[in-house]
C-alpha cells in the first residue's frame, strides 16, 4: 500500500517535471535559434566576404530549388482553379475564380508552400552536411585555421534564404497564376477577360508584397532553423539524422505558425 | 629579465588550475601544465580522461569553468571568437581522423588556409600545395577528394595543411592511433623531423606510450583530470606514482630489467 502510494507520487512528480519542461525546453530552443542569428549579424559584417561562399549558398538554395517550386507552383494553381470553378459555380460566381485565386496565391500559398518546399529540399540538405562536418570535426578545424564556422558555414546560408526565398516565391506566383489560368479558361470555360480582369482588379501590389515579406521572414527562419540543427549535431550518425528531422519539422512549424501571426501583424497594419 | 618573462621564453604556452566539466562530468580538475618552446611535448593518459577535452581548450575551441590559458603570455580564456582568431593563427592542429574537408579535394584542402590567409593567386598556392605534398610523400594525391584516401594518406594530408601557414605550434589529437606499426613509425618520425626542421612547438595528445618514449621531450601524464606528473621522459620513468608506474609496465612499451625500467630500444 505505501508504495504504491509513493509510485504514484513519484509519477506526478515526474509528470509535472514534464509539463514545465516543455515550455523551459521551448524557451532554451528559441534562445539558442537567436543566439546564433545574433553571431550570424555580428559575422555579416567583419572581413572577409567571400563572394564565392554566398554565391554557392545561393545557387544551392536558390537556383537548385527553381524547376522543384515550378512544379508544385503550377500544380498547386491548377488544382485551386479547379476546386474553385466547382465551387464557386454552384452558386454561379465563377467569374471570381481569378480573384480568389490570385488573392489566395500571392497572400498565402505562395511563400507557405514556397518555404516547405526549400525546407524539405535545401534545409534538410544544409542539416545534413553542417551535422556531418560537426561531427567530423571539419567545423572546429574551420576553427583551428582561424575561420569562424559561422560566418564561413552559417551566415552564407541565412542570407541566401533571406534573399533567394521571395524570388523563388515571386517563381510560384507567376507559375502558379498560369496554371489557374490555364485551367480555369481552357478546361472550365471561364471567359478569358472576366479572369483576367477580376485577378488585376484585386490583386494589387500589397497583396503580393504581403507574400514576399513573409517568404524573407521564412526563407531566414527555415535556414537558421536548418543551420542550428547541423551546427550543434552531436552523436554521430545517429545525431545527424535526429539533426536532419528536427530541421524539417522544426522548419513546417515554425513557417505554418509564423504565417498566422504575421498574416494578423500584417492585416493590421494594412488597415491603417 | 622578470622571473616570469624568462618562464614565457621557456614556456610557450602555460596552463593554470583549468577546470571543466560537461553536466555531471568533471572532466579537467585542475590542470596546471607548461608546454615548452621548440620541443616535442606529449600528454599522455587513458582513454576518458580528457585529453582531447584539454587539447581542445588550448586553442579557444572550448571554455573552461574556470583557470587560465597563456599563450605567449596572452590569457587567451576571456578572449572572443573573433580576437581569438589572431591567436589561433599561430596553431596549426592535425584531427585524429585528420578533419578534412570531404567537398574539397586535397589541393583545395591543403591550399584552404592560403586562400583564408593570405593574397596569394591559384598559381602560387598550387605551386605551394604541390611542394608541400610532395615533401610528405603525397605526390600525385592532389585531384583526389578525401574519401579516396587511406587512413595514413588522410593523416598526412591534414599534416600538410597544419604546416602550410607555418605555425608556430603544432597540435597532434592522437597521432598514431589506428595506424599499423609501420605506418606508426613513419608518423613518429614525421613529427620528430618537423619538429627539428621547423624548430615548431609541437603538442601530442597520446596513450602510445612507445611512440612517446620514442620521441618525446617533455612529457606530462593527465590521471583523473589532472597531470600527475610532468619532466622528461627520464624523470617520468623514475616517477614513483603509481598510476604512471602501471602506465608504463602495462603498455609494454618499456622492457623491465633487474626491477628498473629502461626505455625501450630507441630506432635508428
């Protein structure tokens, strides 16, 4: 009897140990993220800049990521102009499928979709080869030689996910608005200026501006979040792939909370 | 001169009371040790009982909890990343699996620090890479990517890019380890000759104890977080502590005669 009592006590006190340390954990997580944004922007600006190593950052999360966005960018057009056309028929507002598309497209799914697709492409990539060269000690002999891993490995990778994500974003846009052109008019019979008319009346510079702001916030969260993964990657093999998952989930989430919160910072501020 | 200016002359680096620990772990309790100019100095110990932690600290990779690091009289402790920079300059550290950067060939590798460090075009780095390999018996290797490369190759090839800025110390994390006899000698003669070449300061973290009576100057035993004993290869086997005594016998590296211990037969 007394120790079954003191069983249970010692799982409530494991269980509530547990509870406070999510939201401790959470806490060290992000602390640990800003510090190494924090030492990425002291790295920015000291010498040397290696072009070679930004333009290498950027090829790889930029250029590579190019025909990938294409596709999904055309497909996720495609399949909005149809759910719409179907939608919107029933009660006969179809004319609006290039508005709502459009709206839908520059506001949300393009940087959304824009960021996982670079998170699961160069964002595993990045935390992949930062956790092997950690665990290789290649980083502490970056070190050795008097180079900052940080802004060697770090910095590069941050600001070409700052730069080449709304790019990439505006690639979606584009792609994406043709798919559902292409659909909606030629396979739904949409009259061609109606779409086109409707998608220039509401689709107005903010609206893609709203979308681009929010690709640069997740192009550099994703690589930072990618970046620290690797970085601090310990236990091997092992270590890099719970390195590796960590980057990519930790990626999704970060990207699909951060847009609420933005979206309402941004809609705010619209108002105004 | 000031008592404690000549002991920098003699003492490149001095390590004063370093403590660290990881969580739980005390791993360094209070290592107090002086690495001396120009000569081979060797730390030795078991596995486990912190001697890459401690080579680590020497150059500014890791923060101790407390003690003081002098290189050249500089306490390098409270130093940043970015004023370390300067100092670590002056190192040059060959890994235990030689650290190569597996993106890049041994060219590129081997030229790194050029490139980082100095203004030097392709043409002269590669003329100096090319140099510097063929000294080591690495002539040919130089289109080659790590990964094609013995174990022995990948060693040397980290040797050559710890030696192309021409530090003034050199770092070794467990040289010989998991290289056969052969390959073993070569290494150690390899880092005598260097050292009398460059007149480098040369640190080896080891728990070859043949190697180390085969080359060494000055060696210090780490036990427990702590040098227990530190003097010339001489006192350290006349060292009555125990842990070192057992060190000795048990490596079999040193024959024993008469209950006296001699160094093992020394090579040509």
């Amino acid at each position: 009897m007394e120790s079954a009592r003191s069983r249970i006590w010692q799982h409530t006190v494991r269980a509530v140990d547990r509870l406070w340390m999510t939201p401790v954990h959470i806490v060290e997580l992000v602390g640990d993220h800003l510090t190494l944004l924090g030492r990425a922007a002291f790295w920015l600006f000291k010498r040397p800049f290696r072009t070679r190593v930004y333009l290498e950052a950027m090829e790889f999360i930029g250029v590579e990521s190019v025909g990938i966005v294409a596709m999904i960018g055309a497909f996720v057009g495609m399949v909005f102009a149809l759910q719409l056309t179907s939608a919107l028929r029933q009660f006969g507002t179809e004319s609006y499928v290039g508005a709502t598309l459009g709206i839908a497209l520059t506001r949300e799914l393009a940087p959304v979709f824009t960021s996982i697709v670079v998170a699961a492409r160069a964002g595993a990539g990045m935390a992949t080869e930062l956790g092997s060269m950690r665990i290789t000690e290649q980083i502490d002999a970056l070190s050795t030689m008097a180079v900052s891993p940080v802004q060697y490995l770090v910095t590069p990778r941050v600001v070409a996910g700052i730069l080449m994500v709304p790019l990439l974003c505006m690639l979606f846009n584009c792609v994406g608005l043709c798919g559902g052109y292409g659909v909606a008019v030629y396979l739904q019979n949409v009259d061609r200026g109606v779409f086109v008319e409707n998608a220039r009346a509401v689709v107005e510079y903010r609206e893609i501006l709203q979308g681009l702001i929010k690709a640069t916030i997740f192009g550099g969260a994703l690589t930072l979040i990618s970046c620290q993964q690797g970085y601090n990657a310990s236990g091997g093999a092992k270590g890099v792939g719970i390195g590796t998952t960590r980057a990519v989930v930790g990626s999704f989430v970060t990207i699909l909370v951060l847009d609420y919160f933005l979206t309402d910072v941004i809609l705010f501020l619209q108002r105004k | 001169m000031s008592d404690d200016a000549e002991k920098s002359q003699q003492f490149q680096i001095r390590i004063r009371d370093l403590h660290k620990s990881f969580g739980e772990h005390h791993v360094l309790r209070g290592i107090d040790l002086d690495i001396e100019r120009g000569k081979i100095n060797i730390v030795i110990g078991g596995s486990g009982q912190g001697k890459s932690v401690l080579m680590k600290h020497l150059m500014g990779l890791l923060k101790p909890d407390q003690g003081h690091i002098y290189v050249d009289g500089e306490d390098i402790v409270s130093l940043g990343e970015y004023e370390l920079n300067p100092i670590r300059r002056k190192f040059g550290m060959l890994f235990q699996y030689a650290a190569l950067f597996d993106s890049l060939t041994v060219e590129e590798n081997v030229g790194f620090p050029l490139f980082e460090h100095t203004r030097k075009h392709s043409a002269e780095v590669r003329t100096e890479v090319k140099k510097r390999l063929d000294a080591l018996g690495l002539a040919g290797t130089e289109k080659k990517y790590p990964a094609e490369l013995s174990g022995g190759m990948r060693k040397r090839v980290g040797l050559a890019r710890a030696l192309i800025l021409k530090p003034e110390i050199l770092l070794y994390d467990e040289p010989t380890t998991g290289l056969d006899p052969v390959a073993t000698k070569n290494v150690d003669d390899m880092i005598r000759d260097i050292s009398k070449e460059t007149g480098v300061t040369s640190v080896v973290i080891s728990h070859d104890m043949a190697s180390t009576f085969r080359i060494a100057d000055r060696i210090s035993m780490l036990y427990e977080g702590k040098i227990v004993v530190s003097g010339s290869p001489d006192e350290v086997l006349r060292s009555s502590h125990e842990m070192v005594r057992m060190f000795i016998e048990m490596s079999g590296a040193i024959r024993i005669q008469d209950g006296s211990v001699a160094p093992p037969v020394a090579p040509s």
